[in-house]
C-alpha cells in the first residue's frame, strides 16, 4: 500500500519500525500478530537504493578472476616490455594462478546456483566499498606473486604440496557449508533455522563452530599465504580473519538469542576458543 502511494520507495528500500531505534520489521511479519493495541505508530526510513545480493556477488568476485590474469599474463603495462618478464620460472606461481581462479569460480557457482539469501538487497553505495576491498587486494596480491622478482616458498614443494591440499580440503569444506546451508531453505522460507551437521564428513564442523564457511573460508587463505609465501597474501587473511571473526560472532549471538536449545558447545569460528 506504501509502495502504491509513493512509487519511488518500493519495497526493498524501506525500513518499517516500532519504534525509531528499535529493528526494522521483517517483510513476513503480519500487522495484526505486532505487539500494538488498535491504533499503531509506524516509522519509515527510506534505505536508499538498492542492489540485488546476486548482482553484487557476480561483481565482485567477477574482478578478481580477470584483474588476476592481468598480472598473470604479464601484460607489458604491468611489469615493462623486457622479455625476460614475459613469463615466470617458478611453477607455483602456476599453481597460485590455478588456486586463485578455482576460488572465485566456485563462488560464482555458488552464487548462481547454490546461495539463497534471507535478505534480498543492499544499499547500492555499498557496492563500490566492497568492489575496492576485492579488487584492490586482488591486484596487490597478483602484482607480488606474479613479479618477475618474486621468490618462491622456502621449503619449496613440500611446503606448496602441504598447502595445496589444505587449500582444496577447506574449499570442499566451505562448498559443502553452502550446500547445507542452502538446504535448510529449499522450500523458499526465509525463517531462521539452527544448522545441523549432515553426512558429509566436512560439515560435522557445526558440531563446534556455528559459521564453519567462515572457518573453512580463513583456512582457505592461510593454506593460500602458506603456498605463495607472500606478505600481501598474509595481510589480505588477517583481515579476513577480522572481518569474519565480526560477521561469525553476530551470527552466533543471533543464533542465542533466537533459540533457547542452541547447542552451547559451539563458538562462533573457531573451536573451543573464538
């Protein structure tokens, strides 16, 4: 009815409240079941507009894949046109190249098929915040690893060997996060419900944890710094590390506040400890 009045406010832009510092009302939430009496006062704030979840995911991790390739490729506004930098010698850097696309291929993937979102957009400013935080690191992590002076892993290929592996065990453990999580919203439903671990061995992580994807996501990137050697890879997973460790621990304590029956033995990221 709102959106009939103004049509420049339609749905996914405003914010319905109680009270104006209390929680925006959800989308499901039926007038007559609200704690008011006959008559209510309801608060509107226009969210500004806005962008699909999918829309955004597409964008950022889009630039990533092809900004790598730039320095991949050595493209001769990168490094110079000496011939001597127009390849590397050093075949993880190969592998860096294959690890790096796989990552935001399968997160691709997931956004196209696997991912349903609870909330369907964001503010539109936000995706220039994100794009220059995936982009940019993106490009610094390839400009060092892709260098014609970059020097590979000192303790060469066992350690890349340890590391590859770890790397595919935490993306199979992050993929397999996702699935489970989508799941549990098969019939459309955007109600919150506790996840649970499944049979596949990668998810009995929710046993401990209660966002296992973030974990597996930052054991991504550590396998990631192990491989390259890399201090700009290094300083791209501890901020990762943060960033999730915020968005781990707000889930966590929504999960508690939520349900009275959710498991306590879980932390929000890493077992027993975070």
């Amino acid at each position: 009815m709102f959106h009939k009045l103004y049509p420049r406010w339609y749905p996914a832009r405003q914010s319905i409240k109680l009270d104006p510092k209390g929680k925006s009302l959800r989308d499901e939430e039926i007038l007559q079941h609200l704690p008011v009496g006959t008559t209510a006062t309801l608060y509107f704030k226009d969210l500004g507009p806005q962008i699909g979840w999918t829309t955004v995911f597409l964008i950022e991790y889009t630039g990533p894949l092809f900004i790598y390739f730039l320095f991949y490729f050595r493209m001769p506004f990168v490094y110079g046109l000496d011939e001597r930098f127009t390849s590397s010698p050093h075949p993880v850097v190969n592998l860096a190249c294959i690890c790096h696309s796989f990552h935001y291929i399968k997160r691709l993937i997931e956004t196209i098929f696997v991912h349903r979102f609870s909330h369907g957009t964001m503010p539109l400013r936000n995706i220039v915040k994100n794009c220059l935080y995936y982009w940019g690191f993106a490009a610094w992590l390839a400009y060092y690893i892709n260098h014609p002076l970059y020097t590979p892993p000192s303790y060469g290929k066992k350690q890349i060997n340890f590391a590859v592996i770890m790397f595919l065990l935490c993306e199979a453990g992050n993929f397999s996060i996702h699935v489970a999580l989508s799941d549990l919203r098969r019939d459309g439903s955007k109600t919150r419900k506790i996840p649970y671990p499944t049979k596949n061995p990668f998810t009995w992580l929710f046993f401990f944890v209660s966002c296992p994807n973030y974990t597996y996501e930052v054991g991504t990137w550590i396998s990631f710094t192990v491989m390259t050697q890399c201090v700009p890879v290094g300083l791209f997973t501890l901020l990762c590390f943060i960033q999730m460790t915020i968005w781990a621990k707000d889930k966590h304590y929504t999960y508690l506040r939520e349900f009275k029956d959710y498991p306590s033995l879980r932390m929000p990221i890493i077992p027993f400890l975070l």
